[in-house]
C-alpha cells in the first residue's frame, strides 16, 4: 500500500521508529563529542567553576535583549545541572559526562532492543487477527474446489467424460469468481499461514495472550525509556555550555596554559 502512496499504520510505525533512531544518533554524537574533548585536552590548570559560570555569563554575541535574556536561561539551567549532580570540580563535571554516556548509550541500546521486539510482536498479532477474522472465508474458498471424479474426467465414454468435463469447468469458475470477490482476505489469510509455519517451529498453538501481555509491558517499558533519554538530551546542552565556556577561558586567558593532546589521544 505504501508502494502506492497510500499511508499504513505500519508505515508510519516505520517512520517513527526512524525518527527516533536518527535523533538518538544524533544525540549520542553531542554527548560523546563533550567526552572525548575532556579527554583528549586534559588540563593542568583547570579552571573553577565560578571561573565557568563567569565565562557564561561573559558570553560572545550578547547584543541583543533576546540573546542577553536566553543567556541568563543558560546560566540557570548549567546550575541547576551542577547543583542536581553534586558537581564541585572539573573533575566531578568529566566523571558526570562519562556517567551521562554510558547511561544514555545503555537506555538508547534498550529502546532499540524493545522496538525490535515490538515490530515482530505487533507482526504477530497481525497475522493471528487475519487468521481469526478470514478463516471462514478461506474455508469456503476451497470447499468449491472442483470435485468432480478423476476417473469421470478421463473416461472412455464421451458422455461421462463431456458431463464431469462440465461440471468441472463451473466449479473451477465459481470457485475463481469466489477468489475474486474475496481476494484480500483469501492472501491474508495464506500470508498469516505462511507466517506462522515460518516463525513457530512446528507448535500449533498461537500464544495470543502472551504476546499482548509481552507487547503490553515493553510498551510501558518503552515510554520510561523514553522519559529517561529525554531527560538525558536535555542535560547535554548544559554540558556544551560548559565545555564552550572552559574553552573561552583557555583561550582568552594568556597565563592559562593552553591544553595538549594527550599520548593516547595523539596515538
């Protein structure tokens, strides 16, 4: 259907889920470029954190009363951030950011995981409603099959031969004009067979309920997860705003030694 411009549920599930995907790529990257600069430019002489928030508030390009007024939101919200992670030294802030990593690598690598597990259950269950809602249907489907005699139809007697030749001809096109008119319940009902003799191994019970309770719970899972990651996105520009205002006071300061690469970064 979406081959034909036609939007699906399971299309726009699709979309979403890539959505998400990019924006948690890209969230990723933000926080692992403030690490690896911590990292890679280790400081001898680290500045305060008053030394910090001072470089904030002494931020470039504040001409405007909408830039000096986002700025102090800023200031606010960098901290807060220190307050809420007991962030006392530039020490504590590099500890925080690999703490912030791993968990925002942790909860992404579960959402993944959980989205993968939905598709196939929301999948599942797909299949297991056309197989409930089409199965009379396809019954009645090959109930007019021809069953005209074999031995009927490769008579000697053209008589008995021309009458099961008839018979045979009417069923196959009643059977086909049934195909017809219910065609889209006939092939959803074969793809849901075709389904499950792929994925369930030879079982012939279909575990409905376990799959909703399953979907149910990693649903309620997914959003928490959710939460958790957005809280997290919304720490990192608090970090950038430090790790920007540590590279202001580096730079403008001519007495502050400048930071160099260390051997494993340079390696």
């Amino acid at each position: 259907m979406e081959q034909k411009g036609i939007r699906t549920e399971k299309g726009d599930y699709n979309r979403r889920v890539q959505s998400i995907n990019s924006e948690i790529k890209q969230t990723k990257a933000r926080i692992r470029k403030v690490k690896d600069w911590l990292y890679k430019h280790p400081i001898s002489n680290p500045p305060s954190l008053m030394d910090i928030m001072g470089g904030i508030a002494n931020g470039k390009n504040l001409k405007s009363n909408w830039q000096r007024v986002r700025n102090l939101q800023t200031q606010a919200r960098v901290l807060i951030f220190l307050q809420q992670n007991n962030i006392s030294s530039l020490e504590d802030f590099a500890d925080t950011v690999v703490l912030k990593n791993e968990r925002l690598k942790s909860v992404t690598d579960e959402i993944k995981k959980d989205e993968r597990r939905l598709e196939t259950l929301a999948v599942h269950l797909a299949h297991a409603e056309s197989n409930k809602q089409h199965k009379a249907v396809y019954q009645k489907y090959k109930s007019l099959a021809p069953k005209t005699d074999p031995a009927a139809l490769n008579s000697i007697n053209p008589f008995t031969k021309s009458k099961a030749v008839k018979e045979y001809d009417a069923a196959v096109k009643k059977q086909e004009a049934y195909y017809d008119k219910h065609a889209a319940e006939i092939e959803a009902y074969q793809a849901a067979q075709e389904h499950f003799t792929a994925v369930m191994n030879g079982r012939t019970g279909l575990p409905i309920s376990g799959w909703q309770r399953e979907q149910k719970e990693l649903t309620t899972k997914r959003y928490a997860m959710l939460d958790e990651y957005y809280e997290l996105k919304e720490e990192i520009p608090n970090m950038e705003a430090i790790r920007r205002s540590i590279e202001r006071l580096i730079k403008d300061e001519p007495d502050r030694p400048q930071p160099k690469r260390s051997i494993d970064a340079a390696l």
